[in-house]
C-alpha cells in the first residue's frame, strides 16, 4: 500500500488451523517396534469368542490401534508483518529506510482419550477345548485429559538502511540492518507436561548487521558482510559476538581475452572467508540455560530423633562467565564453468574449522577444585571436503533431449580437541577420530569346543565378558586392554576400540538423468552413498533377545554340526549378555546405491487436447525406492528398523485448462 | 526537507528503542548472595556438608562395602567395580573408591560455609531493642559460631578421611577458582596434615557441646551433629594411625624420595602411643559411659548411647535387596562374609574360657557354628539359621534355596546379617533407616587398648577395656586372661577389633597400618562348601573362593592420574 509518495507500507497476515487424529496407543515407532519383537505365533489377533488376544508379555498391535482411545493435536499458527518504507532519495539517490515488526504466534493443544482393553490368552485343555487366561488388562471406560502440547510467542522488530545505485559501470548496494527478536518457547524442548519457572523464560537476540558489495563491469565482484549479533544466553560481557565475512569473485570469461573464446563460454572464480557464531549450546549438553550463573541445590541431611530431613544448599556447577559463542571460520574455494556450450561444470572446496565449541572440561580442572566444573569453550574440529558437478546438456533445439547430471561430495572431518577425561585404554580417546565414531568391542569369530574346554582350567586363558556362562558358540571378542593397559583375561569396557565407520556416510554421489524424444518424456534419480557403518540391532536382527522373534539372519546359527560355516551365533532362548554387546560383529557395510526416482511420462498431441479445450495434458508413471544394491542382506541400510522406506509407484495425469 | 530529516530521525528511534535489555527476564535460582542473608538458608549449607559424610552400606558402584575390599566378605557380583581391590587391578585411573574429588568438595563447602557465616543478616533482630530480638540475636550469634566449630571439624574428618587413603595432600583452605594456578598446588606432608586435623578437632571440642543432649543441643532435633565427643574420638582415631606402623615405617616405599608425604619424621614411637593413649582417655573421661547394649540391633538404630556419631539417611530398604540371600525375594546374595572372618569368632569353652576357632579339632569342625562368640550370629548368616520376613531358615548348602549352585548363590557359603532389617518384607516394599556408624564407644576402648599396651605393657587398664567390649551385653564373651604377654594382648585386641568391627569399614585401614597387607589381604579368600547329610546333617569344609592380591604400594591409594596431569606439583605415592 503507498502511503504517500516516499512512504509505502505492507501489511502481511497469515494463519492455519491443523487437526489431526490418531489411535491413543499409536506411535510409529512402537507399532513398529511391537511388530517386529512379536514372534508370529505368540497369540491370534482374535481370539475363537472374537476377544483380543494377547499375553501379559506382548500387547496387541491391531487393538492398539483400534481400542485404546485416540488423541486429537490441534494447533493454530498465526502470522502476522508490518513493514513500512521510506524512499530517502532527497538524501542520496537509491537510499531507503525501512521498520518492521511481526508477531507470529502457534499454539498446539491435545485432546487426549484414553481407554484400554482386555486380552486373553489361549492354551488348549485336556479335552481339546479351548481355554482362557484370566484377562490381562481391563476394559475401561473413555476418560479424557486436556493438555498443551507445544506453544511459541515470538516478536521482531526490524529496522533496515538500504543502498543501491549504478555508477558507469560500478554498481555499488549496501544494507545495514538492526534486529530484535525474542520468543517464548514452550514445548517439547521444555516438556509441557513438568514445567519449571525456567520452562517460559524468553530467548533474546539483539543483532545489527552490514553488507557492503560492489561490482565492476560485471567482472570482478567484492562482498564486505559484519554481522554483530547479541544473546541472553550468555554474561553480559560475553553477550555480543562480531562475524564477519568477505567474499569475491572474478569472472573472467567477460574479459577480453576470453570473451569470444568458442571452447570456455563461461568461467567463474569464487572464494570466500566468514566467520559464523552459533549461541544454540543448552542442546548440546549444557545442564543449565544460564552457564554463567551459579546455582544451588540438592545436599539434604537427617537429624533429629525423628530423623527429620532438613534441606540443603549446595553448590551445582561452578559458574562459567567466561563462556560464550561457538565459533566456525569457513573457507571455500570454487569455480564454475561453461565448456563447449552444453558442459556446466562446477567444483568446489571448503574447510571448516569449529572452535570455542562447548564441551567438559575433564582434562583442564583438577577434581581437588572440589567441585563440579562447568562446559568450557575448549573444543575444536575441522572438516575438509569438496563437490564436484557435472551437467550435460543437448541442443534445445532439437527433438530429442537429454540431460545427465553427475555430482559428487565428500568429506572428512576430525575432533581436534575433546578435552577427555583419561582413559586406561589409549584407544578410546575420542580426539582424532572422526566425528561420530563408534567405539566397540572387536568380535573375532566363535569360541569352538576347545576353547570352553581350557576356560575350564584357567578361566583367564579365553578372556570373555563376565557374568555370563560362555558356551561354543558364542561370539569370542579380542582382548585388547585392561587395568594395567595390557590384555587381561577379561572382556569389559577396557576392551573397545574404534569399530567402523561413523553412520553418516562421508562420499555421496547421485546421478540425474533426463530424456525427451517428441512427447515422450524419462527422468532417473540414483544416489549412491560409502564409507557408512550401520548397525544391526534390535528385534529384527538379534534373535529372541528381549523376548522377541527370531528372522532370518539367524538361519545359519552356530551349531556344532555348523561350526566352520556358521555366520550368526549360538541362539539363546534368552538374554545372551555376551553376544549382543555392542561390537563390530553387528556392524555392516552401510554403502548403497539406490534408484531414488524413476519417471516417464507422455504428453498427449496438442491437437487432440484443444478439442476438448485442454491446453496441455500428460500422463505419467512415477516410482520412488525401485530398486537398491547394498551389502546388507536382511534390510535396507537406511532404515533397519522403525518405520520402512516406503517403495512407492504413482500413476498421473496432469491437465493444464 | 527539514521535515524528511526528522521523519528519519523517527525512524532511527524507533529502531534503537526496540534494542531489548538482554538481561533474563526472570530470576529462577537462589544465588550466593541470597543464601548467605538468610540465616536459614546458610544453615542449609552447612547440612549440605553433613551430607558429604561418606554412608558405608551402599559403597562402591551403589552396592558393596569397603569389607569386600578385605578379608572380610567377597562381594557377589562380579562386576562390581570393588572387585579391582582384589584382582589388584586398581590404579591411578581405575580407582573403584575414588573420594578425591568427594572429600575435596566437602571441604571446598567449608571453606565457602565459613566466609557465608560472616554475611548472615541479623539486623532485625540486633537493631529491635525488645528483650525477645535480643535474646534471639544472641542466640543465632552463638549458634552461627557453633556452626563454624562443626564444619570446620567435618572438613578436618574429611581431610582425615584423604589422608588415610593417600598420605599427605594439599591442605585447602581458600576457594579455588577457575583462575587459580593448579600447577602451584602441592601436597603438605603427612606431619602437616595430621597435626592441622588434630588442631581443629581440639579447638571445636572446646567449642561445641558435649553431646546432642547437651544445651544448646536438643536431641529432638539436634541427634547426629557435631559434638565434643565426635571431635575427641576422631583425634584418638588419627593419633592412633599417627603411632602405628604404617606411617613410622617409611621402608615400605623403597626408597621414596619423598617420605614426609608417607610417614612421620622419625621420633620416640613411645610418645606417640602415649598421645593415643592419651587422646583415647580424654574420649573415655569426658562423660559419664554408657553401658554397651545390644548388638544386633544397634545397627539398625541412629539414636543409642553408644553411638558418639552416625551419618544419617532416609529410610530405604536397598541394603536388604542387595544383601538378602538369593533365595529371598529380591535378593542378590550382596556382601557375603569369608571363612576367613567365621574363624576370628572365638569359641566358647566356658564362662571363663574362650579359645581360637580350630578347623583341625573334630568336634569343633563338625558342628562349627556352636558355642560361638554370639557376635558371629549378630553379623553373619550362618547356614541353616533363620533370617528374613517372612523368616525361614537359610539354606546355603549345595542344592539348597540359597547355596550353589543357584547363579549368584554366596560363593563364600556365608551371608551378611549385620545391618539388616529382618523386619522389613520387601515385596510389600517395606523400608527402614540404615544410618552408618562412624565413631561408638568400643572403638575409643580399643584403641585406648591398643595404644596403652604399645607403650605400658600390663597396665590394668588394657584389659579392663578390651573385656568392657567383650563382655557387652547380649554377647559375654569370657573376660581374658590376665598376664597376656604384650604380644599376645596385641592379638588379642586386634582381633576384637575385628570381630567387633566386621563390616564397619575398619579392617581396610587396621591392617594396612598395622603394616599386614601381605599376610591377610595377598593371601586367597576362604569359604566354607556345605553338603547335607542324608540326616540333615551338614559336613562343612574349607575352601578357597578367590586369589586375592596385595603388593606393598597398595599401602596408600594412587593419586588420581587425571589431577596430576593437570596439577604437575602433584608427587604420585611410592610404586605406583
């Protein structure tokens, strides 16, 4: 809306209503996980007299769903801007000043109905009749709780400076902003239902920031960016963070020497140095929101004949004033390039350094301080990596058309410093592995009948992990470390060393490619992922371990007919202490390649839409997840447990009028 | 154009007026400052260090004592961490008692407690003229001194409590900072801290009362604090660590450059007998003495005559889940005593004769558990005794409900008594207060006992309290012989010690300074292998149930590995 011939004003509102039902007892995951803990044969889903049937042990997935009750979230989001511009070309030509504040506001209550249900379990009788366990559960009737689920109030208030303006062959823009942002949080991060004073406290940000770039005849390209910023979260002098970046570019295919150079039609130089601040650490481990403030609790005693409890006051983690914002300096490299008119190609290097990140501070503070040391700014980790992008593009002027599309990034990141507590056995520290490195045991191989034969005389000869009786069979793990740093005999904590990769894969790549011949059109997404370790846990793969069913990665079980030829361990009917460590023996491969989309679709003749007053209309096939090659036998890598990818096939027409 | 320079001067305004104060909006913690202007809020200070008093029954890893650390009992399950005292796989890293940090922490509330008692506000009451503030002012004047006598005595046992597991260590006294150089923290020697201990444990048994029933004290509420008493008994305890072998005996050490950390400077060992002696004396002239009650259920009390002190806890009943027989519900075997412990019990003759246990005696060994010291049947389950609620006989023997070859049957063939609360059910989730006993009467006797026999063999005195123990009521042990020899009453009281104080955390520390690691902690742990008769008769035989290990270094405790990397004063003790 204008206001007037400078002044001009917008006005932004927008808002939702969202509702949506489940069954009360219904989560993904627990359905899931029900689903794959259940042997098969455990109890009917009805029972002959149409009850539920059930066990105390397991409950019943599809009653879950369909008697428990159900639960109603409904939440409300409200949007709302005003902004107000002010051209102040009686100043300087391309000068404007503009404010502005929102409201924006979400509210989620839940409407809770809860009942249960009985189960029965069956067993037959001497007869041959069909009897009933007492039931497990009781019918209840529907009762309801009221509840908010999640809520957040939030307020900016923004005010900006903005430049712009062409001189010759200059142009030259500037912006300098101020913010003011606060917002009440209160949900699942400070769970609704036990709140505490600290559950509403409003997060506040003050910041200012500035950008500064000028451009020269479209060839060479400079970026100046400071951004000041300032959060509640830390002491007063520690609140402000300065940030900033620079940034050019070159692109030398406008210079003359290049300019009609029929082989490179377009080049691209680019770097850029910044430095970010990250205030978001409560997260990442601090105990408390306020690490700068000191705080009191806990420590009661007893006196009296009554033994009467009497409070105490005693000192939680020393204060930490000093702490403030984790810091990333970023620096990337890249160029982009045109050759031989179809071939884009792009390639680009980064490396971060994290520093001031917030971690223990075990290595830096004796325990005789006496008291328990607070998060310091102390840790450091550096990740390197590149992309790399390849486009291929024909003529569009001819009736067949394609593209393919190759890209690729990798990375490799490390923990340079993790303050770490010390450890007997040296391979455990943390500082130098990658981020998310696991630490296990090393699994090499089954114990054999002599093995068990010599534990008999010295325990220690075979080391294996304490508290469980071994047997052949059973998964023999290296002995690495113990007290005195040397192996030991025993199997424990000491033991574990860097086993496998981190889960997130370091090396992706994916291909895109795309046809078109007349109306006809075919499009392939693959990606392909390495250099990832998954797990194999829980119920689908750890046979009849928390009272769960058996699959079929189990099939060749040790037994002594199969002992050189066996992949999977002596089964045991229960909780098998020994097997079932976290070790390397559950750990795979998590490389894959996958066929993430495939599309092919045919747009019918113009002539024969027209008629019926369709501009154009196409007919399509679509199917996600189609096929997958991983080493993994029994799952797919992404997703072994929980909730399934989901392999999807989509048929379309899409009609433009 | 005025008119545009103002409307941008608006716009400027409006932008710095919204810049929020980034100060939190509201204050949900008590700060130091708050605390320290309330004197009801620096009295929870001072409980907060009462509640750094060490409790013995759930010890190590929330489960075993320190006697399974000693020849004392073998705790069951075998991942607990006290098992690396005796596998000898403890160290400088691995350290299954760790309380460097613990002890440090309640001496760092000390000192921060006694710089808060000087901030108190009393101003309400000391600028009311009226008689009733007066007197109130005064009596939270008295009482705030009262209090610097008790915490200033805790942080000495705390100190006491370091030193005896390390020697010399860096006396404390101010609040360390982040800022404060670590590397410039040294350890005192052994002479300092023990003579800094027994200087405040003298100058706050001039300053508190004698016991909780003493005014200013009122039993009702004031039962389990600081007192006199406590201060006098914990100096007759450190000066009779300072007279023993271990901390006059610096050989040990190979060679150790630095002895001051480890010993005392070579002096006439008969004073420092005497001092204990002395020390003990004051304890025993101070009051009239109780009369030395029951026994059994003494540990299941906080309040009884003979307790000098005794660190409080809420009820509870995970003492008994932990350390009932495996075959009661809910029971995990726990803390189960050696055969080692069952033979110091002496056996009674007559009512004037009691001799040593003697497993080679036929009458003796067939039927063992008869005519006992009643102090074995106070602390030790014994094989086809009755136990528990709802109570039946225990039945340790093999392919009985509670013996092998049940997974995590007592592999000792014994279970703990003492301590328990054989009232409690704990399927109906029955529970009871287990408070620890850190200082009563017959440990003041025997060390009396002890101290006095190093110095003044044959004085009349050392029977005389050695038989006030023995004789207790309930147990009636036959009283000694006289004419012992200085020898003989040295193993006499020594073993009283013992069998008096089974499972109280003091075998630990009597053998290391009575310098006999090697001879019962390095030798292997003994039980007993029940099997019933076809008339349900029981033949018992001795056996070994695990090696143990002792080397000379585990005399005192390693220094923490990650304090002296960081704090590189810091000597590490002798062989480590």
């Amino acid at each position: 809306m204008t206001l007037s011939k400078r002044l001009s004003a917008e006005f932004r509102i927008a808002g939702s209503v969202e509702q949506s039902n489940n069954p009360n007892a219904y989560t993904t995951g627990g359905t899931f996980g029900l689903l794959a803990q259940l042997p098969p044969n455990a109890f009917p889903v009805y029972n002959p007299n149409k009850t539920y049937g059930g066990t105390s042990l397991y409950s019943n997935p599809v009653a879950n769903l369909l008697s428990t009750g159900f639960a109603q979230n409904n939440s409300r989001t409200i949007l709302s801007s005003l902004k107000l511009t002010e051209q102040l070309d009686f100043l300087t030509q391309g000068l404007s000043i503009s404010g502005a504040v929102s409201i924006n506001n979400y509210f989620e209550s839940g409407s809770r109905k809860n009942k249960q249900y009985p189960r029965y379990s069956i067993s037959k009788g001497v007869a041959g009749d069909t009897l009933y366990s007492p039931s497990v559960g009781q019918l209840t009737s529907l009762s309801g709780t009221e509840e908010t689920l999640d809520q957040y109030r939030n307020l900016i208030i923004q005010a900006f400076l903005n430049y712009k303006r062409t001189f010759g062959r200059s142009d030259v823009s500037g912006m300098l902003m101020f913010n003011s942002d606060e917002v009440t949080v209160f949900g699942p991060a400070s769970d609704p239902a036990v709140p505490t004073a600290n559950s509403t406290d409003p997060y506040k940000h003050n910041g200012g920031a500035g950008r500064l770039t000028y451009a020269y005849d479209n060839k060479y390209i400079a970026e100046v960016s400071v951004g000041y910023m300032g959060t509640e979260i830390f002491a007063p002098e520690k609140r402000y963070g300065f940030f900033p970046s620079a940034s050019v570019g070159w692109i030398a295919s406008s210079e003359n020497f290049l300019k009609n150079n029929e082989s490179i039609n377009f080049l691209k130089f680019r770097g850029s140095y910044g430095l970010v601040g990250n205030d978001n650490i409560v997260s990442q481990g601090l105990t408390s929101r306020y690490a700068y403030t000191p705080t009191f609790g806990g420590g009661g005693y007893f006196f009296g004949t009554g033994n009467t409890a009497v409070g105490g006051f005693a000192e939680n983690a020393i204060a930490n004033p000093n702490i403030t914002w984790e810091k990333e300096r970023t620096l990337n490299v890249g160029v982009d390039a045109t050759i031989f008119k179809n071939l884009d190609v792009s390639f680009d290097y980064f490396n971060r350094e994290r520093s001031d990140i917030v971690v223990a501070s075990n290595s830096t503070t004796p325990a005789f301080l006496g008291v328990v040391t607070p998060s310091l700014n102390q840790g450091k980790t550096n990740s390197q990596g590149f992309d790399i992008l390849l486009r291929y593009r024909s003529n569009s002027q001819k009736a067949l058309q394609f593209f393919v599309e190759a890209n690729m990034s990798y990375f490799k990141n490390k923990i340079v410093f993790n303050a770490e507590s010390v450890q007997l056995n040296t391979q455990l520290y943390a500082t130098g592995t990658s981020v998310g490195q696991p630490f296990g045991l090393k699994a090499i191989g089954f114990y054999s009948a002599d093995d068990i034969a010599k534990r008999l005389i010295d325990p220690k000869s075979v080391p294996s992990v304490l508290t469980e009786v071994i047997k052949a069979g059973d998964i023999k793990y290296q002995d690495i470390g113990g007290p005195e740093g040397k192996p030991d005999g025993i199997i424990d904590g000491n033991d574990r060393m860097m086993i496998g990769n981190p889960g997130l894969p370091n090396l992706i790549a994916g291909l895109n490619a795309g046809l078109k011949y007349k109306s006809f059109d075919f499009n392939l997404v693959f990606q392909a992922v390495t250099n990832n370790t998954v797990y194999l846990g829980g119920n689908y793969f750890q046979a009849f371990q928390s009272n769960g069913q058996i699959a079929p990665i189990a099939l060749n079980r040790w037994t002594p007919e199969t002992a050189n030829t066996a992949d999977y361990p002596r089964l045991s009917s229960k909780d098998n202490l020994n097997n079932y460590q976290f070790s390397s023996f559950w750990q795979r491969d998590g490389s894959f390649i996958k066929l993430r989309s495939a599309e092919i679709g045919y747009t019918l003749p113009t002539a024969l839409t027209t008629k019926v007053k369709i501009n154009t209309a196409r007919i399509f096939v679509t199917g996600t997840n189609l096929f997958t090659i991983s080493k993994i036998e029994y799952g797919d890598p992404e997703s072994l447990t929980g909730y399934p990818v989901t392999r999807t096939l989509t048929l379309g027409l899409k009609i433009n009028l | 154009m005025k008119k545009y320079i103002y409307i941008s001067f608006f716009w400027l305004a409006i932008a710095f007026s919204a810049c929020q104060d980034l100060d939190r909006d509201f204050v949900t913690t008590i700060g130091r400052k708050e605390i320290e202007q309330s004197f009801g809020n620096v009295q929870s200070l001072l409980n907060a260090i009462y509640s750094d008093i060490p409790d013995g029954t759930l010890y190590i890893g929330g489960a075993a004592m320190m006697s399974s650390a000693t020849d004392e009992s073998e705790f069951t399950a075998e991942t607990n961490p006290v098992q690396s005292f005796n596998t000898g796989s403890w160290n400088a890293i691995n350290n299954p008692d760790l309380v460097w940090g613990t002890y440090y922490r309640g001496i760092r509330k000390v000192n921060q407690f006694l710089l808060s008692t000087g901030k108190i506000n009393l101003d309400p009451w000391k600028l009311d003229p009226s008689p009733s503030a007066q007197s109130v002012y005064n009596t939270n004047l008295a009482t705030i001194k009262r209090w610097t006598y008790e915490a200033r005595y805790l942080r000495a046992y705390f100190y006491f409590e370091l030193v005896k597991r390390y020697g010399g260590v860096p006396i404390i006294n101010n609040t360390l900072t982040l800022e404060d150089d670590f590397s410039a923290i040294k350890r005192n020697s052994l002479n300092e801290c023990l003579q800094f201990i027994t200087a405040e444990c003298d100058s706050a048994a001039t300053q508190l009362p004698l016991n909780t029933s003493t005014l200013p004290y009122v039993a009702a509420t004031d039962l389990g604090r600081v007192t006199k008493l406590t201060a006098l008994a914990l100096k007759s305890r450190v000066l009779l660590y300072a007279a023993s072998d271990l901390f006059n005996t610096p050989s040990w050490a190979g060679g150790y450059a630095n002895p001051e950390l480890i010993s005392l400077p070579t002096a006439d060992r008969s004073a420092r007998w005497k001092a204990a002696s002395d020390a003990a004396k004051t304890v025993i002239d101070a009051s009239a003495l109780p009369t030395l009650g029951q026994y059994k259920s003494l540990f299941n009390t906080f309040n009884n005559a003979e307790i000098i002190f005794t660190r409080s806890n809420g009820a509870s009943n995970q003492f008994e889940r932990i350390n009932s027989p495996i075959g009661f519900n809910l029971g995990q075997s726990g803390n189960t005593p050696s055969q080692d412990l069952v033979d110091a019990y002496e056996v009674k003759v007559n009512a004037t004769t009691a001799v040593k246990f003697n497993w080679n005696d036929p009458a003796m060994a067939a039927n063992p558990y008869a005519n006992r010291d009643p102090r074995l049947g106070f602390s030790i389950i014994t094989n086809n005794s009755s136990f528990g609620t709802p109570a039946r006989n225990v039945q340790i023997w093999n392919g009985g409900l509670d013996g092998k070859p049940i997974i995590n049957a007592s592999k000792t063939g014994y279970y703990l008594r003492k301590y328990q609360i054989e009232s409690l059910n704990l399927l109906n989730g029955n529970t009871g207060v287990h408070s620890w006993i850190i200082f009563r009467y017959p440990e003041i006797y025997l060390n009396y006992a002890e101290a006095l026999n190093e110095w003044s063999p044959g004085n009349a005195d050392i029977k005389k309290y050695v038989d006030i123990v023995r004789t207790r009521t309930g147990v009636a042990m036959p009283p000694l012989v006289t004419g012992l020899s200085q020898a003989d009453m040295r193993e006499k009281i020594r073993n009283e010690k013992r069998v008096e104080f089974a499972f109280e955390d003091h075998r630990f520390w009597d053998v290391r300074r009575w310098m006999q690691g090697p001879e019962y902690f390095g030798k292997p742990l003994t039980g007993v292998d029940i099997v019933r008769n076809a008339d349900n008769t029981f033949k018992y035989t001795p056996v070994k149930v695990e090696d143990r290990a002792f080397n000379a270094k585990m005399y005192l405790y390693p220094i923490p590995q990650s304090d002296l990397n960081i704090a590189g004063s810091l000597i590490q003790n002798p062989l480590w």
